[in-house]
C-alpha cells in the first residue's frame, strides 16, 4: 500500500527494551530499602534545627560508575 512500512521487528526491540526498562526501576522501587544508597559513608549531611542540607557524594560517584558500566555494555556492538 502506498504509507510506510512499519518495521515490525525494530517495533518489537523497542518494546522488549522499554519493558525491561520498566522491570528494572521497579525493582529499584521496590529493593530502595535494602540498598544503602544516600545512607553510604562520604554522604555528607550538614544543619541544625531549622535546615539541613544533604550532599550524596559517595552515592554519586556510585551511580555514576555503575551507569557507566550498563551503558558502556549497551552501547558496544
């Protein structure tokens, strides 16, 4: 027919990888308790009793080479 044609099978990868996605950060929602992120060593936490200021620096660098990592493995081919 005279449209474009969908690519059924880039249309299924997307999806496949999008509920993946999804699986993963619900995982983390529900494991958030369990992992120590914000609570690690080198979190620093500054105030008194009218403020408080939070600077996650060790969860930080954690997060930052653990993503990394996945979207090193993700973007070789």
């Amino acid at each position: 027919m005279g449209g474009s044609a969908v690519n059924w099978i880039e249309t299924g990868r997307f999806f496949i990888m999008a509920g993946a996605a999804i699986i993963v950060i619900g995982l983390i929602f529900v494991l958030s308790d369990k992992i120590p992120l914000g609570r690690l060593p080198g979190d620093l936490q500054v105030g008194g009793e009218r403020f408080k200021i939070y600077i996650p620096i060790a969860t930080s660098i954690l997060l930052s080479i653990v993503l990394t990592i996945v979207v090193n493995f993700f973007a070789r081919k």
